[in-house]
C-alpha cells in the first residue's frame, strides 16, 4: 500500500518533492514506501496554459482524473492503477486552477520497473524537469525524468505561457470588483439581509448596556489624555456608527481607550484639544494605509514579551496618574516620576474626604466586579429535570446587570452626594466642573491651531506629534485585534478588515472633535457578555451618548473627580499581566529580557520609546539566532568505504552568518571530503553566496572535495550567481556515492 501526506510548507516557486523511504525488502519498497509531498500553492506562481485547460486527460497517461469531476476535493482519489509501473496520480485544486500531476518519479522514472536509486527528486511544475537525464534509466545523473521512456508513456513537456503585467493587473482589478471581495470590505451587506428581530432585540439590550459603561469610562479617559471631558464623549458615538457598516467583529465596542488616551497625554505637550484631533485623523489614515497595503504582519514584530511588559507598564502609569485625583492633589505634570515627584512634594495638601471618597469607590467597584460571579442557590429535584426557577434566574440576572453596570451606578451616586452637599452650601470633593452642551459641529480636523502667540501650522503640528502618528495606530490596532481574537470563538478573524474599519472610524471621528479610539477589552467583554448578535449593537452605544451629550451634560458637573479616578484605577488594574512573567521565565529565559526592558523603559522614559526598545532588543535576538545557525558535524563511512565528514546548518544562510559558517566548516572538516547537507537551507542571500565561494576555493587550496547536497535548485542558482571554482552537488545517494569515489581516487592519485 502506498502512503500520501500532503504538506503546505513554503517552497520555491512551483515545486513538488517526492520524497520516498525504502523498506528493506523488495515487498517493502513496492507496498510500504511513504511520500511527502511539499506543494508551494502560491496563487501567482505561473502554471503552464497546457496544465490550466486539462481536458480530462493526464498529459503522461492516459486515464481521465476523477478529480475533475470532483473539483471539491483538495486530495482526491489517490490510486494505485498500474502495480507494474507503480504509476500513481495525485489530484490537486489549489494550484490556482485545476491541474493533474502524474507522479511518475520515485528517485530515478517511476515508469522503469527497476528500483529507484535515488531517494529525493524535485519536480518543476513549469515543465522544466531538469537538464540531466535519469540515471536508473540511462546512467548519466539523479533527478530527472526519462526523456525517451523506458515505459509505455512518453513524457511530454508542455511549453509554459508567461504571464504579463497587464494580465497581472487585469486579474487583481478584478478580484477587488468582485462580490466577495465587497462582502469582506463592508461586512454590513453579509449580515443585514439575515439579520432577525431577536438579533436586533440582543443588540438593543447589548448597546445600552454599553452605553452605560462608556459614558463614565470616556469622561474618566478625557482626564487620562488632559482633554476638558466633552472630548470624551465626543469620541464615543461616531466610531460605533462607523464600525457598524466596516466592523467584522460583533464584541468590537470602538471608543476611547485607556492606552490611547495616555499615548495621547504623553504627545500633545499641553497644547490643545487640536492636536489630539489631528492625531486621531492621521492615525485613521495610516490605519486605512495599512489595511489596504496589506500591512498588517508589522503588529507580528511586537512579541508577547514586549507586548506584557508595554500594557503592563501602561497601566501602572495610567493608576498613577489618577492617584492624585484619589488624593484630590493638583500639580502639573504627567509622567511616573513626575507624579510620584509631586506627590511627595504636595503630600501635606492632601484632601481628607476626596480620599475617603475614592477609596471607597475603588472597593465597591472591585466589590461589584465580583458580584456576577454568586452562584444563586442549588439545583433541586425540578431544577435537574430542566425547570429552572424563574426568581433565581431573574436574580442572577439582576446581579449580572449590578455588576456590568457598576461604573455608571458609582458615578451616579457619587453625584448624587456631591450635589446633596452643594445644596447644603458644602464642597468637599473637588468636582468635574462645566462640561460643555450640546452636539459637536461635523468639520473638518484642524490643520493648523492657534495655542498662546504662536500659530502651528499642519507641518510643524504633525512635526510636534512625531512618532505618536505612528505607534498609536500600530498600538491601537494590536489593541483591537486582541480583542477581536479574543472572542472571535475559533472563527477566522480578517485583520485586514479590522484595520480598514478602524482606520475609516478614526478618520470619521475626527470630524466631530474626537481623540484616537480603538477596541477597548472592557467594553468588548460587556458586550460578549450582554449577547450582542452583530454590530449594530454599536447604534444603540452612539445613540445613548448623544442623549447624553444633548440632555445631560448640565448633571456631570456635579460628579466627582475622585470617583472618575477610582472608575479608572479600577479598569487598568486587570491590565498588569505582571504575573505573565512567571510562565515566560519557565518558558524561555531570554524572553524576560525584552518584557523588563520594554516595561522599565516605559516607565522612566516614554511609552511609545519604550516599545521600539523592546521591539529593538526582540530584533537583536533574532538576528543573532540567525548570525550563528546551528552546525551540525558527523563522520560516515559510504558504501563504497570512503570516510567523510557530513555538515547539517539547520537554517536559511544570510549575511550575518556568512562568515561564522565559513569558519565552522573549515574547522570542522578535518582532512576527509565534506558533505554538506543543505536540506534545511530554505534561503540564502548574495553575502552568503559569496561566503560559499570562498569555502570552496579554501578547500580547493587545501586539496579537499566539498560536496553540496538536497541543494534546493534555487539555491543553488544563488550559489552559481557568484561563480564559484567548482560547484558540485547532487540531490540523491548514488549521484552521492559516485562523486565521493571520485573524490577518494583523485586524493590518491595526489598522493
């Protein structure tokens, strides 16, 4: 019986290795020989016109392909029709269009009834089988199909058509106009047509119950990004009718977010609410740049080190600075070491009851988290039977709601307080103060602001954000698409889309004066859990805050500032993933270094400094792991007696470890013929190209044979690119054994 195993691993373009393992008895290598195929399925490669229009008929045998009528089939029908040849087909969909490759060669032909001699062969799909002819046909050389057939088929070579530019173009102009293309860009055309009263009345209950948290959540964040507080809400209504159309993720809840409004704190230098409205819409346009770019593999240099220690790191800045709100101090400046600098400076001015009042509310607020989590009562007789009572339910369900809701509820009553007092004629909590009424005008950003005497234009605005413009998109959407994947429930989540969508909300947003928004993990785990049916649970989010903006604007005077502060301390303390650094020590030790350089950088210098050193220090480690690969050397004896040392480099040759290999393997091979083993070698650039001439022309000085072997072909014309003296290699054991005889005649002739 033969055995398949079809494998998607990179290769170069258009190629599949047969790759067999003989039995040690005739029955052996006729029934149990093991295939692996590696199929490069790229969708640009060139497939051959012949190959594309099969018309029922493999071009080597005569036999109609039942893939054909099974196009479904990725790896349909794989049988053994001729026990004499072994001659075997293999059908195969995703090489862009329909094609049938006969796998006629095992080693030597397939079509020869005598065993193969060479274990690895490579087959081009482009037609181009190989300059040399076989040697269990003919003698000559491994690796080739018999050009004349020593069996019934004759091979055939069919002559490739080139692809053009304008083809190119032509094919992926029309990809983009296609109907799948436009139901994955704006999703809203994919659920609407299906979408059901009960799945409206889900997200009615879901948007409201959002609503209610965001509304003291961006009030609180205005203050996190020194913003007056309407800018909070501002960017909270605007971006969840946006995502509604563009959003491909139901529990995506878009608004302000505590690692957006510090990056923001920390990049507009007190100049003005302009600033931050421009860097909402230039963040939107590098996150729309990116998604049609195709961008987005740049969020995979961020690692899980860097990542723990940057939000770890953030959320201790964001707790400190609204300690002093907790304290009711007042002092300018917004930095970890500033804020504990002006604390221990004003410590003396400490206000008794805004600190009773904030602690307090931390403790019920932490208190209410867990409140979702009693368990009411225990199943009786009727309970086990299905009948579950309808007072424990509906208790439960009450608790959820205390609990989902706790920040609104704090807020309220902590305003409620407030203005109790000030009709007695008391303040002792220092107050939100006048937040402005009314809706946002829709205008354009600000290209230009006025702050004091000086008037910035758009150049030396964007000049004074600097990298803001950059790392805030790069950390907002590596902030949405956590949250994306974290309640996608295994389903496929188009990271493309997700920066398209959140770039069009920003840009949107910054229309009606709003911050940077992004996915905020809170709000997302609200609406998971309120059971949002898709986005427009976001349309109830917006409308609430705009009933808020409108109506009750006047209200949030009264509210605390040292309770906005506890609703804040209270959020980013489930952000410290300082316990992740346990798991990570016992996982790989050098991981720690990135996560406490990322995380200690953050605090004594700035966020977004501090996340390029970490992702500097991740990019140092990985080009050392590529400046010195692993060289493996062992010594075998051939067949034919020669002893020789044979070398393994378990990686892709780049420059950096050009000169490192040279070393080893001149060191390693001693006196006897050296093998190289370059199965693993998937790449190689032009320095390393260089570094193999000059091996091989220290060997030649010294009189040895280097022998290179499984050279992957296009390797191998990296390696001729560079003419080098003498470059022989082979892709099978006999070719193998004959050169290594060679090589023992020739040094005894020397000697």
């Amino acid at each position: 019986m033969t055995k398949y195993k079809l494998n998607n691993t990179g290769r170069s373009s258009s190629e599949v290795t047969l790759t067999s393992y003989m039995g040690s008895t005739d029955s052996e290598r006729k029934d149990d020989r093991y295939y692996q195929m590696q199929l490069d399925s790229n969708e640009n490669d060139n497939i051959s016109e012949t190959n594309r229009n099969i018309d029922g008929k493999c071009h080597d045998c005569p036999d109609s392909c039942e893939f054909l009528q099974e196009p479904g089939k990725i790896a349909a029908s794989l049988e053994k029709r001729y026990d004499k040849y072994s001659l075997n087909e293999l059908k195969v969909e995703n090489l862009g269009r329909d094609a049938c490759l006969c796998e006629k060669y095992n080693g030597g032909c397939k079509l020869c009834p005598r065993p193969s001699l060479a274990p690895t062969l490579t087959l081009s799909l482009d037609g181009n089988h190989g300059k040399d002819s076989c040697l269990a046909c003919q003698g000559a050389s491994c690796g080739s199909p018999n050009p004349i057939g020593n069996g019934p088929y004759q091979h055939y070579s069919p002559t490739p058509k080139k692809s053009t530019w304008k083809s190119d173009a032509v094919r992926r102009l029309r990809a983009c106009c296609s109907k799948k293309t436009l139901l994955r860009r704006i999703p809203i055309l994919a659920w609407l047509p299906h979408y059901s009263f009960r799945s409206g009345l889900a997200d009615i209950i879901a948007g409201l119950t959002v609503g209610l948290t965001v509304i003291p959540q961006a009030i609180a964040y205005a203050g996190v990004a020194g913003l007056p507080p309407q800018y909070g809400l501002y960017s909270s209504f605007m971006a969840c009718f946006v995502y509604t159309v563009f959003g491909s993720v139901k529990d995506s809840a878009i608004g302000p977010t505590a690692i957006a409004a510090i990056l923001t704190r920390e990049n507009l230098h007190g100049l003005g609410p302009e600033f931050a409205v421009l860097l909402a819409f230039l963040s939107g346009c590098v996150e729309l740049i990116m998604g049609i770019l195709q961008l987005g593999f740049l969020i995979d240099f961020i690692s899980g080190p860097v990542s723990v220690g940057f939000t770890s790191a953030a959320a201790i800045i964001i707790a400190t600075t609204q300690v002093k709100d907790i304290l009711g101090l007042s002092f300018p400046g917004g930095k970890f070491l500033q804020v504990w600098t002006g604390m221990y400076e004003h410590i003396g001015e400490t206000r008794l009851w805004d600190t009773v009042l904030g602690v307090s509310c931390i403790v019920v607020l932490l208190l209410l988290r867990k409140v979702k989590d009693i368990k009411i009562g225990t199943k009786d007789m009727s309970e086990s039977e299905g009948k579950v009572s309808r007072l424990k339910t509906a208790l439960a369900q009450a608790l959820w709601f205390l609990s989902t809701t706790r920040n609104i509820l704090v807020v309220l009553v902590c305003a409620a307080l407030a203005y109790y007092f000030d009709t007695q004629n008391k303040q002792p909590f220092v107050l939100t103060g006048e937040v402005k009424a009314g809706l946002p005008q829709i205008s354009p950003p600000p290209f230009s602001a006025t702050v004091g005497n000086h008037t910035y234009s758009f150049t030396e605005m964007a000049s004074t954000l600097g990298s803001a413009i950059f790392v805030v998109p790069l950390l907002s959407i590596l902030e949405n698409i956590a949250l994306a994947k974290v309640f996608s429930e295994g389903k496929y989540v188009d990271a493309t889309q997700e920066m398209v969508a959140l770039g069009v909300c920003n840009i949107a947003s910054s229309l009606v004066e709003s911050m940077p928004v992004s996915g905020a993990l809170s709000r997302g785990a609200v609406n998971h859990a309120s059971g949002v049916a898709s986005p427009a649970g976001g349309l109830y989010t917006g409308a609430l805050v705009l009933l808020a903006l409108q109506y009750f604007t006047p209200y949030f005077y009264y509210i605390p500032k040292a309770s906005l502060a506890a609703v804040i301390i209270a959020a980013v303390v489930f952000m410290m993933e300082l316990h992740v650094f346990k798991p990570i020590w016992r996982t790989k030790k050098v991981d720690i270094i990135p996560a406490v350089v990322t995380f200690g950088a953050c605090l004594v210098t700035r966020l977004e400094l501090g996340i390029v050193l970490g992702i500097a220090v991740n990019l140092l480690f990985l080009l050392y792991a590529s400046a010195r690969p692993a060289v493996r050397v062992t010594t075998a004896v051939s067949e034919g007696g020669v002893r020789y040392a044979v070398a393994t480099i378990d990686r892709a040759l780049a420059f950096p470890a050009a000169e490192y290999v040279r070393r080893a393997l001149r060191k390693a091979a001693g006196d006897a013929p050296l093998v190289l083993d370059a199965h693993h070698v998937q790449a190689a650039d032009f320095t390393a190209a260089k570094g193999i001439k000059s091996l091989i022309e220290d060997f030649h000085a010294r009189g040895q044979t280097i022998i290179f072997y499984n050279v992957k072909p296009s390797i191998a014309e990296v390696f001729r690119g560079v003419k080098p003296r003498e470059f022989v290699h082979c892709s099978c054991r006999a070719e193998l054994e004959r050169l290594l005889l060679e090589a023992q005649r020739r040094a005894r002739r020397a000697t």
